[in-house]
C-alpha cells in the first residue's frame, strides 16, 4: 500500500505545473525514501527529475516500492480540481491499475475523490554524474523568468556567460539583440532578492530558450532559482521545494543539453 | 548553432 497525504497541497499542484508541458508521461517511483521522478522530453535534449522527501508529507506510507507510469497531463487535470487550500492524499494499492487522489477543503466538510489510470512505462534511466561545476549562481527566481521570457522576444538562444562576479544573458536575432547583465549582489537583506555567483573559470555557453522557459514555469515553487554550468556539460537548473514553514521537501531539477558552434 | 542531445553526456544505468 502506498499512501501519502500533503496538507499544502499547493505544492503538488505547482510541481506538476512545472512538468507537464516538458514531458507527456512519466513514472513515479514511490519508496520509503520518499517519491521522485525523472523523465526526458521526447527530444531528449531536457531531462527533468523531482524529489520530494518522505519527511516533507503529512503521512507517508509505502510498504514496498511502487513505480506509479502515468499521463502527466491526465495527473494534470485532476490536480486542477483541488483547491490551492485542499489538503491532497494520494493512495495506490499493491498491483492497482490506478491511483486515487483524495481532495479536502480546509475546515469544510467536503472530500473528492479522483482516480486516474496507471501505465507500464519503459522508462530509461540516466545516471547523472555528481560533478562539480565551475560557475555556480544563485538569483531570484522570477528574475530568470523574465529574461528568458524577454530574451525569447530576440532569439531562440541565449548565450549565458560568466566572469569575475557577473553574469550575461544574451541573445540576437533578425530585430537586433538584447543582453541582461546581474551582478553579484552585497545585501542579505532580503536573501530572496539576491543574485551570488561562484565562479571557479569564466565560461561561455549557449542554450535554447524554448526550454529555459519550461523550465521557468516552476518559479512559483522557490523563490531563488541556482544555475550550474561547466564547459561542454548540460546546464543545470534547480528549484528548491520548501513548505509554508521554510522546511526543505526536495527539489526539481531540470538539466539542458548546450547549443554548439558546428 | 546545433543542439545536442542529453544522452551524448549522460548514459543509460
């Protein structure tokens, strides 16, 4: 039996806002460890993996591991049905063919229940090396939003360059160019608005903002976005989940193939 | 420019 039950259900509902227009279907694979997911889009030039810890849920139960394949879009749907307030229980019996989702609203007595379809999924695993990268940035979140939104105005690409204690974004196109340039910020103020850069060797690396853009769509769940590169890897390009609390629940990570000259 | 794929870095477990 799995079962796991999240109060802010929010946080599910965001998670999955952030998914699935990058990738159509995918399986979770549910242990007492907690529930995560990686999957490619169809291109297979993005990859994206979630974690959220057991630790992070209201209740959490799995008795033996269960990979729950299912349409992403489908999930999708029913977790629209939910109210931002809802509290959301999942539940997926030993060998089930579906998941039921259980939504109640905050001191109200009313509870849905949705079930949605299981799939066999032949899922393809990617080990990702636990490397360090040699420009590491920290900004805010809706900051990267909006200069790949800007930025995709331009071009299809932006080039991403880093040195000494700033970062470049930047793209042309027919209409012209346009770049954005942040540096590293010295207030702690407010640590959410802040932009630090660790840099261990200036890099220049270019990527398609179709999936930078994607990736964006999950800054409602973290307020500060970390980019990682390193020359001729993938980007990375993570959000952290955090509850109401400030409690660490796990991450969403995407990972983006670089552009080359040819 | 050309993309490249995910799978030129990172392999199958």
């Amino acid at each position: 039996m799995f079962e796991a039950k999240l109060i802010q259900g929010a946080i599910l509902k965001k998670i999955l806002d952030a998914i699935k227009d990058l990738v159509n279907e995918a399986s979770w694979d549910c242990s007492s460890q907690g529930m995560s997911l990686q999957a490619m889009d169809t291109s297979h030039v993005s990859l994206v993996a979630v974690q959220m810890k057991a630790d992070g849920f209201d209740k959490y139960r799995c008795d033996r591991s269960v990979t729950l394949g299912m349409n992403l879009s489908s999930l999708s749907k029913i977790l629209k049905c939910a109210g931002n307030d809802d509290t959301i229980t999942l539940k997926a019996p030993d060998d089930g063919d579906k998941i039921t989702l259980v939504f109640e609203a905050k001191n109200e007595s009313e509870t849905s229940e949705y079930e949605v379809k299981l799939m066999n999924l032949d899922s393809e695993y990617l080990g990702i090396p636990d490397t360090p990268y040699s420009v590491n940035v920290k900004m805010p979140s809706h900051k990267f939003q909006r200069i790949c939104r800007d930025l995709q105005q331009i071009g299809d690409a932006v080039t991403i360059s880093c040195a000494k204690d700033s970062i470049r974004f930047a793209a042309k196109g027919d209409l012209g160019s346009g770049t954005v340039n942040l540096c590293q910020t010295a207030s702690a103020d407010k640590p959410e608005d802040s932009v630090s850069i660790s840099m261990q060797e200036p890099i220049i690396q270019s990527f398609a903002l179709k999936y930078l853009n994607h990736f964006a769509k999950a800054t409602p769940l973290s307020p500060q976005v970390s980019l990682s590169l390193s020359p001729d890897v993938p980007l990375v390009v993570e959000y952290s989940i955090t509850d109401d609390d400030g409690s660490d629940f796990g991450y969403i990570r995407y990972y983006l193939a670089p552009k080359i000259d040819e | 420019m050309s993309q490249r794929t995910l799978t030129s870095f990172f392999k199958p477990t």
